[in-house]
C-alpha cells in the first residue's frame, strides 16, 4: 500500500511582488539568514535584529524574509506602548530572496528548551495596554521550546488588530503551566475590549506538551486559543499533544483549549486526534482533544471573565482517539464549559457535521445544537506513523457541510474541495484536514517529503 502525505505542503515556488502582499504598503523589509550578523542598515541582519528594528518601527509595517535554514535561540519581539504597525514573519525563502515556499520543515526556529521559542507579545499581559499592530507567522517549523506559558509561540495583540497563523508546524515544545504549542489572541485582558481577529490556519501542532512538578492545573497541550471578535481556525491537524503528565489536579484541552471572552468561533475542518490529558488519583480533565470555556460573571480570577456572548461553530472537524487517563474524566474527545449567564447570557454551541466518540456537557453549560454528526472511528490511513488522511472505508468522507461557513478552498496538502469522494457522482466536503482523493492526480503537481501524495487512491 502505498503511503499518503502527513501534511507536509508541496514546494510552490512563485516570485513575490511586496505589493501584492495584503495589508503591507510601504513596508520596510528584512532579509534575514541564519549566520546574518546584527547590522540591519543594509536590510540584511539576523532574525533578533530584524525583530528588534520592527520594535522601534513605531506605526510602521515590516516585513521579514526568513532564508531557508535553521536558527537557534529564543526570539523575542516587544514593541512599546501605542505601537501600531504591522508584521509578517515569512519563511522559506531562497539565498536570493527572490522566491519563497510555503514548506515549513525548510525554515526551522529551535528553541534549545531555553525558552519560548518565538515570543511576539505585542501586548503586555501583566499590564495592558492599547498596544495594536496585526502579526503574521508563515512556514515556520517552531520546535524545542520551554516556558511557563506558551513554550513555542506566543501571539498576542489587542483589539481591534489581527493575527494569522499559517502553514507552520508547531512540534516538541513545553510548558510548566499552559500552552505547550502556542498561546495567541487578539485580547488585552480588559473588559472594554470590542473584538480582535484571530486566523489559525493550515498547521500541523504534534507532541507538544504541558507539566511540571509544581503545577496545580494545566491546560492547552497543543495550543491555547483566546476568542473574541472573529476567530477562524482552518485545516489543522492537531495530535500527539500532552496535559498533566506530572502532578495536576486540574486540567483541560490536551489537544486545544479555547477561552470564548467573545464574538464568533469557527472551527471548520480540523482533525483533533491521539491527544492525551493525565492526572494524578482523585484529579479531574476535561477535553481530552477539545475544550470550550466562558467564563461567567463570578469568576475567581477577575481577569478571566467573558464580557460579552461567545458562538462557537464546529464545522466538519473529527476530534476522535483522544483519550484522558484520570478516574475523573469529562469529555475525552470534546468537553463544553460554555455558559449562559450574566455577561455571557445568549451564548451558542453548534456542532455541525463533525464526528466525535465523546462529548461532555458541564452541569451549568448551555446545551449544544447538534446536526448531522457521527460518533463512529474516522478511520485514518496510518496514524501509528502519523499520516491521518483518510482511507476508503472512512464515514467522514462526503460526511460534511458544503455550505460551512469559512470552508476553506483547499485542504491541507492543498487538495481542492469540494470533491466526491466516494463516486456517488455528488460532490461533497469530507470531514477532517484532508479531503480524500480517489481519482488520479495530475502528474504535474509537485511531490515532497516523507510520504508521496496519493495518486490513485488507496493500495489495498
């Protein structure tokens, strides 16, 4: 049988016009390679030099261009107080900066376990303040970080700004107390806030992992979502990702954990597996691949109430295999703490053509809308080697919503949907980060990496 890709995207090389890009104008852009010295005055320095001129930009938009290769060390960006400009970190470009890939195991930021690995606190979280600018992290390979919070990325903005998130992988980091992969949102801690955006897309988040001796709760193994406003996480593939392993008495999201302050949340065909949420004896968890949480007035920490209602959409995602290994386990696919209350009165849960094994409602939860699911095993093609395409026998092929809202063009090898999957001449969306390929592919599309693309569906 032959093996299918685990979601390493294809080598597309296209030359780039700076102003094509959106929302950049008259940015001022970096090149930056591995071995570059500190000197940016040429427009060619290292990566903590270029970030460090971005910083002192004040209402400028920059651009970084980061050579293929690998970078070693803990990357920090903190720009001051009213900072308004733009960033993009892009990897994958050649020793020309004349074209780039989107292939993000040819950009590779390790950490060493000395620290976050890529740290773009744009807000101050400790103390908020207004500090707006839009950041963009694009096929990246962000691995071997160690933290407290957020051990290989950390992404945070305030309202009304934007982040985006995109074909990265994001793999073997840690915390001591949340966020093993990531932490990001547009949020400032502060009530007033009116709603940031937030695009996670295309990206693969694997073994990554939260513990430590000292901690009492632990949440987010592979990332930690901050919603409110317009949140739209899109085609990744999320597994392998731990909470808890050491002592904890608390502990929620090993695969993703979603804070709702506000606005909509849509996750549109994701695969959310193979996750995993531990405790000590007599310890609870919730959500072992996915858990939802407001916060309603009441709160114990005043910085952690939901102002406003929250709605969060699950479109056309599996979150299946997860498992929690504590006698006291809520939900070891999906876990639902999204209440209805005070500031948060009219809040919504859909689940809409998804397929799940287990999902936990907490006692003073809102109820969810349920449409269209499955609770049946999503058949993967290898997962013991990581490949979570879908074989023939899958009920998650031509099993989800075509009209989702922000159903995403293509999937995350760059498949086209919405195709017909199982030759009944209709074409429907599958459910899931890969859109399941029958017919033979043209012989001209680029192949890479450990598995070959599937060219005639699967070799039994």
């Amino acid at each position: 049988m032959k093996k299918s890709t685990m979601g390493l995207w294809a080598t597309i090389q296209f030359v780039v016009i700076w102003t094509a890009f959106a929302g950049i104008s008259s940015a001022s852009t970096y090149n930056v390679a591995p071995n570059s010295d500190s000197d940016c005055s040429d427009s060619n320095c290292s990566l903590q030099a270029a970030l460090h001129a971005a910083e002192i930009n004040g209402g400028g938009d920059t651009v970084l261009r980061l050579q293929e290769g690998q970078y070693s060390g803990n990357f920090t960006y903190f720009p001051g107080a009213g900072h308004t400009g733009a960033l993009e970190i892009l990897g994958g470009w050649n020793d020309t900066f004349t074209s780039q890939s989107p292939d993000p195991q040819r950009t590779v930021l390790d950490g060493n376990a000395a620290g976050t690995v890529l740290n773009l606190k744009l807000n101050d979280l400790e103390n908020p303040a207004i500090v707006a600018g839009d950041v963009k992290v694009q096929g990246l390979t962000i691995k071997n970080g160690s933290s407290f919070i957020g051990g290989g990325l950390l992404a945070f903005t305030a309202a009304p700004s934007r982040i985006d998130i995109e074909k990265c992988i994001i793999e073997n980091n840690h915390a001591e107390d949340a966020a093993g992969g990531f932490a990001a949102g547009a949020y400032d801690f502060a009530t007033t806030n009116t709603g940031g955006a937030l695009y996670v897309r295309d990206n693969i988040i694997r073994n990554n992992s939260v513990s430590s001796p000292e901690a009492i709760e632990g949440s987010g193994g592979g990332c930690d979502i901050f919603s409110n406003g317009i949140t739209v996480l899109q085609n990744n593939l999320i597994y392998g990702n731990t909470v808890c392993t050491e002592n904890c008495i608390q502990g929620d999201g090993a695969g993703m954990n979603i804070f709702v302050f506000a606005g909509d949340a849509y996750i549109v065909n994701n695969t959310i597996t193979q996750n995993v949420g531990y405790g000590t004896s007599g310890s609870s968890f919730n959500g072992g691949g996915l858990a939802l949480r407001s916060f309603p007035a009441g709160t114990s920490e005043s910085s952690l109430v939901s102002w406003a209602p929250g709605h969060v959409f699950l479109y056309n995602t599996i979150v299946a295999e997860n498992k929690i290994m504590t006698s006291n386990s809520y939900g070891a696919d999906i876990a639902n703490n999204i209440h209805s209350s005070a500031l948060t009165a009219g809040s919504s849960l859909l689940i809409s053509h998804s397929d799940y094994l287990h999902l936990w409602n907490e006692a003073t939860a809102i109820s969810p809308d349920l449409e269209e699911n499955l609770s049946l095993s999503p058949v993967f093609s290898e997962s013991a080697e990581g490949n979570f395409q879908l074989k023939s026998t899958s009920p998650c092929i031509d099993s989800g919503l075509n009209t989702a809202a922000y159903l995403p063009d293509y999937d995350l090898v760059d498949t086209a949907r919405i195709l017909d999957g199982n030759a009944d001449a209709t074409a429907t969306t599958d459910m899931g980060c890969y859109e399941y390929v029958w017919q033979k592919k043209p012989t001209t599309l680029p192949l890479l990496m450990v598995y070959p693309l599937l060219l005639e569906g699967e070799k039994e």
